[in-house]
C-alpha cells in the first residue's frame, strides 16, 4: 500500500513539475516565436482614406478582451519604410513588437491587451511623409528644416499622415477601444509624426513616445496636456540631437508630464535602446486621456 502510495506521489510531482517547465518557457522571450508568428498576428489591410490615398496597414487584434475595452497602439516608421508593399519592413523597427518587450506575446497580452495600428506611408512623391512642413514640396523635399531640428507645420497635412488620422477615427467607432487609451510611437520621420499627429489632434492621444524627430515648437500650446517621453542619441548623423533637446525644455516649462532620455548614440542604436526600456511599457500604458 505505501508502494502505491509513493508511486502516486512521484507521477503526481513529475507531471507538476512538467506542466511547471512548459509553463516557463511559454512565459520566457522567445524571438523564434515571434518571428513564426509575427507576420500572422499583425493582418494586412488597406484603407481607402478621404483624399483617395490607399493606405496599407497591419493591424494586431487581442484574442480575447473580455467584453472591456482595451488600448490602441500606434507605431510610425522610418523614411527608408515608405512604399505600398505592406511588407514586414514597416514593423521590424519596432521594438514592441520585435524584442523581449514584444506587445503581441501572450504573456504581455494577458497584462497589456491592446490593438496595434502599424500604418505604411506612401512614397508616391520625393517628399510624402508622415509630417508636413512649410517648405515641403516634391521639388524642395527637405526645405523648411532647421539645422536646429525644428520646422514650422503646414496647415495642410500630408496625403499619409492625413489619411493614417482618418483611420484612428474609423477604428475608433468600428473595434472595442478605450478612446481614452490611445498611445502613439514613432522613430526619426515616424518621429516627425509623432510630434505632428499629437499637434493636430491633441484630443485623440493618452501619450506619446517621439524618437530622433524634429518638431514645431510653435505647437506648444497644443500638446502640454499630453504625457511625452522623448528619445534622442547625441551621436545622431540624421537629425540633429538640438531638436528634441530644445523641445524638451519648452514642454517643460509647461508640460509636467514630459520626459526625456538622451543616450550617447547614433540614429538606428537609440531605437533599439529606447524599446527597451525597462519602466517605457508600464509608463505608456498608465496613462490616461483627461477628460
């Protein structure tokens, strides 16, 4: 009877024990997975905008929300991104979803449930980008950009950035959102966006996480409210590093809920640091639109 007993005790520990291990490695990193899944989990999809732009866009949908509402996530890439193809390309900088803080594991699904938006602009013209500024023609594409990293916005969006607002709008009404979660992310001309979609639409976003983008400074007014965490590498050969430095000491002044983090690094490097961040996923998602 104790032989039975013991026997009974030893299956009972080794299946715990398994069931404990298999436990782990679902919850550990794993790159592998996300590079097998990645590509599923964020759905390709075109949005036919106002102004007749076809935008492409991938779109990460939570498995399960439990009849709540939960956070959108909107990632802006590069200038080297632009085109139509809606390929990987517009997503592999983006930290969140590619490294160890990656949003669409399930382990970071079951405490940080949330749609991400990952919109491609278009290249149709020399100077089509997420931000438009006075200067910014298909001629003079660079024109109207300090060396201090500033620009002054034209009153006219760009056909991408104008089109990509639009789409926050329609996924607003049409997917199960918390309007008052709303966070947005972008590096270098994702940066310039991050900056100016904030500035034209103040009212739509919980924050901000800008990386190695100039900005107007004249928008000051508009964006004080909204909690920025501003990412820069002094080593920068693409945008000067004075840009987020000087916009971070106006917001400051009227901004409490501005951060700023300047590494000792170059363009593409300050990315990858900045994602991984340890507190940057918990700073997002604890903030909440004021009503």
């Amino acid at each position: 009877m104790k032989n039975k007993i013991l026997i009974a005790i030893l299956i009972s520990c080794f299946f715990s024990c398994s069931s404990k291990n298999t436990f782990d490695k679902v919850e550990k990193f794993s790159e592998k997975w996300i590079l097998n899944n990645v590509d599923s989990l964020l759905e390709k999809k075109t949005y036919f905008s106002s102004n007749g732009l076809k935008l492409p866009y991938r779109l990460f949908s939570p498995k399960s929300i439990k009849n709540k509402n939960v956070p959108l996530v909107i990632f802006l890439h590069g200038r080297g991104e632009r085109g139509t193809e809606n390929g990987e390309r517009i997503y592999r900088n983006a930290g969140f979803i590619m490294n160890e803080n990656s949003l669409i594991t399930p382990q970071f699904q079951k405490q940080y449930p949330c749609y991400i938006l990952v919109p491609q602009c278009s290249n149709k013209t020399e100077n089509e980008e997420w931000a438009k500024w006075i200067g910014n023609s298909p001629e003079t594409p660079f024109k109207g950009l300090t060396k201090e990293g500033a620009y002054l916005m034209n009153p006219t969006p760009s056909s991408s950035g104008e089109a990509t607002l639009e789409l926050i709008e329609k996924l607003r009404k049409e997917l199960p959102i918390d309007n008052s979660r709303i966070y947005i992310t972008g590096l270098s001309m994702g940066g310039f966006g991050t900056w100016e979609f904030i500035s034209r639409k103040p009212h739509l976003f919980a924050a901000a996480i800008p990386m190695a983008g100039y900005s107007d400074p004249n928008q000051l007014e508009k964006i004080k409210e909204i909690p920025i965490w501003i990412f820069h590498g002094n080593k920068d050969k693409w945008n000067p590093v004075e840009g987020s430095r000087n916009m971070y000491n106006l917001l400051k002044e009227v901004n409490k809920n501005v951060k700023y983090t300047e590494y000792n690094l170059g363009h593409g490097d300050t990315f990858k640091k900045a994602f991984l961040e340890p507190e940057l996923i918990t700073w997002m998602f604890s903030k909440t639109k004021i009503k």
